[in-house]
C-alpha cells in the first residue's frame, strides 16, 4: 500500500494538513517550528513517501471516477442529494466514491488524498465543511473540479448547487400570515449557514409585518431527538413564550421532533398549532399530520450537482467562470398548517 500523508501525520502525531503544508512546502497562517518541519520530512523519507505525480499526471485523462464528501449521511435530505448524483453519474458512466466527514475539514482533506490517489476526476462536497479554510484551500489544490451542494447561502471559492433560502423562508411566512397568524415562533440549528440566514429572514418578515414584538427564534440541533426534546421544552413553557399560534422550522428534520413533542405534550396540531418545515424529505407526507413543507428537492439538488460536475470534467471548464446554480423552492400545503 503508498503511504498516505495520514500515515506520516500518525508516526509524527501532527495533523494531515500541517504534513501536507510541509511536504508541498505551503505557507501558513500559523507558524511551524522547524523541529516539526524536520521530523515529518524525515519520518517521510523513512517511510518512502512518493508523491502521487500519477495522479497529477493522468488529469488530462478521465477515469471515471467522482469522490463525495458527505457531511450527514444520516441526513434524509442529504440521502436524497446522494441518490440524485448517483443517478447522474450513473447514467454518464462514472461511479461514485462515498466519504462521510461529519463537518471535520481534516477527514475531508484525508478523502481527498485518497480520491487524488485513485485519480478521481472531481469531488462534489454535501453540506457545509465548518473548519480551517485553508485546509479546504488545499482540498481544491489537490482536485480542479469541485462542486457544492446544500448548506450554502452565497458563491464561495467553488461552484455550487442550493435552494434560495430567503424565497423559501418568505414562501413559509406568506403562508402562515395568510392563515391569520401573528405570534409566529422559529426554530433553526445555528450551526447551519443557510439555517442562520432562514432565522434573519424570518426576523425581518415579523418585523416588516408589525410583528416584531413576537420575534422569538429558538435554536437547537436538526436531529429528530434534539428537536424532541426543544419542542418538549416549548410545549411546557407556552405561557412564558406568549402561546404562539405557529412554528417555522429551518429544517423537515427539527419539524419533525417538534410534531413528536406536540404529540405527547397533548398539543394536537394544527388545531392548537400549525407546524411548518423545510425541505420535503420522503417521510415528509407520512408524519402525522403530513407535514406543510417548503420543497427544495434534494434529488434535483444532487442531479444538478453531478450534472455541473460532469460538464466541467468533460469540457475542461474553469471553476472561476461557473456560476452557482440557485433552486427556487416550492410551498406544499399539507395538513399540519391551518387557519388559526
């Protein structure tokens, strides 16, 4: 088997990004001392590191291979993203490399060495990679095509493919406003771009409307469980939040937890409550009640992800000169909103 950077970054117990840093003699914003510098090239040469140059060589060819960076693949919005590249690549005659990162930058760049090293054409990153920007820089060193998808609000140094947020988020509020309702509550996970974005456009809307004494956004985690326990948490203090008539949820995923909370807090939805989410995952018209959603479908998503991807790979294209493709969300009305 090569030795790999992570194989150098275990023996001199530093990070794959400081060994790349030294090994393609990269500056860094942070200094490295020179007693690193000398034991990685070392441990290096005692391992007999080898550049990939194949890799690097074979570009101008294609091998038909295309890595992912998956953030969640727990996420059912993001599984739906997967099943879109994947039916694109499948049908264009590539197959796909799967690496789950969970948000950590050093596993991504430690994928995209390997992905280098088996010469995959591009590499399409699902969700947002919070961390070291200049270990995503590196990313983008090592692989020329790179598309985004999800998770994203604006163009970063790389193309990518996402839903309007700030038309999605309108599209919730329009439809609640219509219903009568003024004491809106939103719940959003912080830690999402697109999420915090959500939150702003739904504190402007309540503020445009005359509403602004009834802005209150609560935070919590995206998953089912977390969101349980968050809606637990609103549904034994409503009193104390002003009994609001209706939830916007950033996420299907936080909507969801919030309909298990209602459900065993004796809080029945909508005739106490209207619930709204965002996404239109597959259990989504399966909840009870089905759940009124803004669709961004994520199977779309991700064909037009692979699709950007694949164009790129095959007719040579510059990242610098693609433009991001931008969804326009859609309302669907189902049974956990109603007239208040």
């Amino acid at each position: 088997m090569a030795v790999t950077i992570k194989d150098i970054a275990q023996r001199a117990a530093v990070s794959t990004t400081t060994v790349s840093r030294i090994l393609n003699g990269r500056k860094s914003g942070l200094p490295i001392r020179e007693e690193t510098r000398q034991n990685v090239l070392s441990i290096a040469a005692e391992l007999g590191y080898k550049p990939n140059i194949m890799a690097r060589a074979l570009r101008g060819s294609r091998s038909s291979l295309i890595g992912v960076l998956a953030q969640n693949i727990t996420s059912l919005f993001h599984s739906q993203i997967l099943r879109g590249l994947n039916d694109v690549a499948v049908k264009r005659a590539y197959r796909v490399f799967l690496g789950h990162v969970q948000q950590q930058v050093e596993v991504a760049v430690d994928y995209g060495s390997m992905f280098e090293q088996y010469h995959a054409d591009g590499i399409l990153i699902v969700g947002e990679l919070a961390g070291d920007e200049e270990a995503l820089e590196m990313l983008l060193h090592q692989h020329r095509y790179v598309v985004g998808i999800s998770d994203r609000i604006s163009r970063r140094t790389f193309p990518g493919v996402y839903a309007d947020s700030v038309v999605g988020t309108r599209l919730a509020m329009d439809h609640l406003w219509s219903l009568g309702h003024r004491n809106i509550l939103y719940v959003a996970d912080p830690r999402l771009q697109d999420a915090r974005l959500r939150a702003e456009v739904y504190e402007h809307y309540m503020g445009a409307h005359d509403a602004g004494e009834n802005i209150r956004v609560i935070h919590t985690s995206r998953s089912f469980q977390a969101s349980y326990e968050t809606g637990m948490d609103i549904f034994a203090n409503l009193a104390a939040l002003n009994h609001p008539t209706a939830i916007s949820a950033a996420t299907d995923a936080i909507a969801i937890g919030l309909l298990e909370a209602a459900y065993q807090s004796r809080i029945s939805v909508p005739d106490q409550i209207s619930i709204v989410g965002f996404d239109d995952i597959d259990i989504a018209p399966f909840t009870i009640p089905p759940l009124t959603t803004v669709r961004q479908s994520g199977f779309e998503m991700g064909q037009a992800a692979a699709t950007l991807l694949l164009d790129m790979i095959e007719q040579h294209l510059d990242s610098a000169t693609i433009e991001d493709v931008v969804l326009a969300p859609s309302l669907v009305v189902r049974q956990s909103s109603a007239a208040v």
